[in-house]
C-alpha cells in the first residue's frame, strides 16, 4: 500500500548491507525478486520491467542513485523497477536455514 510504505527507508541511521537479485520459489512459478538487506530488515520487491519504449528520449540520462549496483542502475535505465512485495522483515524475527539446492 502507497501510504504505509511512504517512509520505508526514511530512518536516516539505516544502513544498507546488501542487495541483489534473487529466484524465490513460490508454489507454483519462480520469481524474480530483488532483495535490499538493511542492518535492522530485509526489504523483498518484485522486479517489473517497463514494456512501453520511450519513442525519442534517452533513458540514459535519467538520474539514478549512485549508491545503487551497477546492475540495478542498468535496470532502471532500461524503464524497469522495483516494487515491494510484502511487508519489511525484521531481522529479529527472520531465522535462515540452510537447505540442499532443487
């Protein structure tokens, strides 16, 4: 939902650890999501690529934050982006377990 999501990342003592692009497995299709690892949640968003070319305008030039990965940059020049799957984890509620690759 727009509104509860509207601050999300608006702490300004957040740090982000890690990111990156992942397959998360639902029941019955593969996802592909992105993942933002902040030092107190995990941040899940479906990744959307934007089918509509843009006729004349270069999307080179559009600004993107330079703290992103190369890789997301890329993606978002591109007209892809990113929305929030569900709800942020909290890393103290999160536990990981190692499973033998499908």
């Amino acid at each position: 939902k727009e509104n509860s999501s509207e601050n999300i990342l608006s702490s300004a003592n957040r740090l982000l650890l890690h990111e990156g692009r992942l397959t998360l497995a639902e029941s019955t299709r593969l996802l592909d999501v992105y993942l933002f690892l902040f030092d107190d949640f995990l941040l899940i968003t479906k990744i959307k690529r934007n089918k509509k070319k843009y006729g004349g305008s270069d999307t080179s030039l559009i600004p993107v934050c330079p703290s992103l990965t190369p890789e997301l940059q890329a993606f978002i020049r591109e007209g892809g982006f990113c929305t929030v799957l569900d709800q942020p984890i909290p890393l103290d509620r999160l536990i990981l377990k190692n499973i033998d690759p499908v």
